[in-house]
C-alpha cells in the first residue's frame, strides 16, 4: 500500500492527481503542468514534498559521523545554516545528494525519498563504533516548498525574520501553536522557503500559507510535474537521472559540494569516497554534463543518444518542454571536450533525429532583487 503524506487529504480536497513517486502516493498536478509552472515563475506555488526523508542526528561522535558521510566539510557550519552536499561510496560515486541542517545540538538531513531505504542502511553501516543515534523523522515529519517571486513578500506579512534569511539560513519560529523550522531553500530556481513541522500540524499550516484564494491568489497548489520542469530549466540534477552510483559529483558540475581537503583541517576527518575523488581529479572526466536546446516540438528523453559528425557523443538523461523558453530542453551527458556552447548536435529519438544546440547550464536563473 502506497504511503500518504500528512497534506494527502488537503491535496485530494484541493483537486489533486495522484502518482506512485516512491511508494508514496504524490500530487503529480491539480491541472495543468505549465499553469502550475508558470504560477511559480510568475508569482508562487506550493510543493508537498513529505515524501522526502528527514532523519535527526545527535549524541557525542554526530560531528564526526558526518563527516566521514558527507562530501562538503561541514565542522565550520553555525547553527542555524543548511548546506547541499552529497554522499558517495568509496568509488567516489554518488549515493544520494542531500541538505544538512545545523541545529545548537544536533544535526538533520534532507535525502530523497527514492534513497531513504538505501541511506538508513548506509548509516548504520558507517557508524560502526562511533556514538551518535539516529533518527528518521519522515513519518513523524511534513515538509513543504513554497517558491516564487511573490513568496518572500507573502512570508513578510506574519514573520519579519524570515524574509532576512540568508540563502542557506533557517530559523525555527512559533506561529501560534505551530512549531516550524524554516528554510530559504528550493528545487525551482525561484526564491522561496522550505518548512519542516509535525504532520499533526501540517493541515493547520496549509491552510495559512493557502489563505488567499481564487484565481489571483499569489501562492497556489503544485505538483511533482512543474516541480520537475522548474528544475530542469534551472539546471539543477535529478538523483535516478543526472546523479546515480555510476556517476560522480564532478561529472555533474557538482564540484562546489566536495571538500577535497577535507582530512587536513583541525578535525581531520575523511570522507566515504574522497581518495577515489582526488584520482578522479587528476586523471580527469569520463563525461561531462550539458544543456541541450531544441528548435521544434519533439522532446528528447532520458537514454536518448546525442551524437554529432564524429559519432556517438553521450546520453540525454532529462528532458522536457519549457514553458519558460518555449522549447523543448534537456541535459545529456557527453564525452569531455568534444562540444561546446553553440554547437550543435543531433540526438536520436527513436526512428528520427533532432536537432539540438548545446548551451550553458542553468537554462533559466531568476532576476536578483
């Protein structure tokens, strides 16, 4: 039986169509995936995103454990900052990518419902004799992700702290009897938050962020569909298609998110994976990750081939139309050094080639206020 996140019934009340995403039963949309889209590039949407696991960290060795887990050195983080990181095996490719939060006294990571089996298995695996515990909080928990240039304007009427969040701040606030902590975070390419409260809360705290209605009401339901195309014009990757365990965290642009010298500081602690990433810096790429743009109707999906005169280039590994630009995009990837942006490229869709022009990733970025 499929799991149901604590907004399931506020999301079926409110017209949602459901999809199995995980083995939890999702809002893939409550209409149309490009109005939704265009709501939270326009003014601002409301993502259920519950099924995504949260589990808690504390005890004496938590610093440490963490450490030895996450690619991104982590020991300089002050309470109340959120970090994107990732966690490898010790080939050095990616097991999932997550956020972890600092807390006064513990610590919390955000990981991706598909892998939060997979991850628990890992914890235990990596804790040996250290002394922290662990505590997965998904089920106890409801998240969700309210994006948009008008967000931050709407947040303001109740709480002046959190329009002030830094990118990667949170804070914890008490809004009547709801306890929430939150984030200035996204998966949109949009401004915007993502909050975390008990799910016996979670109904209550809908209902104040969804106040307004009609069709001018600045913060709308959304789905799983526009949630995907926002984060494909943004260029962000998607674990299962740009990010998986044959992939590392260079390949996919993701160079920010590892601490390479992570073992020389103060703390001196070692990542999962990190030996393998330093060969893999100095013997170089296997395949790189770019953007793709369509001049036509047809959309290339992941496993398509991209090629040009020279042959067999790569992958296409997400792809869709965008309602942004308006035409279809995607991101392949590609052997090292064989295109650039401008180039062009031809991907196979089956029975029929298209045309593609590779460019720079992100597609899309939002205008800084």
């Amino acid at each position: 039986m499929l799991k149901k996140t604590p907004f399931y019934k506020f999301m079926q009340d409110n017209g949602a169509k459901f999809v199995d995403f995980a083995g939890w039963e999702m809002p893939i949309s409550f209409g149309s995936i490009i109005e939704e889209h265009n709501q939270v590039r326009n003014s601002g949407g409301l993502f259920d995103v519950s099924h995504m696991g949260r589990v808690k960290f504390s005890g004496r060795h938590a610093r440490r454990f963490l450490e030895r887990l996450l690619t991104r050195r982590i020991s300089n983080m002050k309470e109340g900052q959120c970090r994107y990181s990732l966690v490898c095996n010790e080939d050095g490719n990616v097991l999932d990518d997550v956020l972890i939060y600092k807390f006064e006294d513990y610590w919390m990571l955000v990981v991706n419902a598909s892998n939060r089996e997979k991850l628990l298995k890992h914890f235990d695996d990596v804790k040996g004799d250290l002394v922290v515990k662990i505590d997965d909080q998904t089920e106890s928990t409801a998240m969700v992700a309210v994006q948009g240039p008008k967000v931050m304007e709407m947040i303001g009427q109740f709480s002046k702290e959190v329009p002030s969040l830094k990118r990667y701040g949170f804070c914890q606030k008490n809004l009547l009897i709801l306890k929430m902590t939150i984030s200035r975070t996204g998966y949109t390419g949009e401004d915007g938050v993502e909050v975390i409260l008990g799910a016996n809360m979670a109904n209550m705290a809908v209902k104040l962020l969804l106040k307004d209605k009609g069709d001018d009401a600045a913060v709308k339901p959304c789905g799983l569909g526009a949630r995907d195309t926002l984060r494909m014009e943004a260029g962000m990757p998607l674990y299962g298609h740009e990010l998986d365990e044959e992939t590392n965290p260079f390949e996919a642009g993701l160079d920010f998110a590892v601490s390479l010298d992570k073992d020389i500081d103060e703390m001196g602690e070692k990542f999962i994976g990190q030996e393998a990433l330093k060969k893999v810096k100095a013997e170089g790429l296997k395949k790189t990750l770019v953007g793709l743009k369509i001049d036509g109707k047809r959309t290339p999906r992941q496993g398509m081939t991209v090629k040009n005169g020279a042959g067999e280039l790569g992958i296409v590994t997400s792809g869709c139309a965008s309602p942004t630009l308006g035409c279809p995009i995607a991101m392949a990837y590609v052997k090292p050094g064989t295109v650039g942006a401008g180039d062009k490229v031809i991907v196979e869709l089956g029975s029929a080639e298209i045309e593609a022009e590779v460019v720079a990733l992100p597609f899309y970025k939002a205008e800084k206020k």
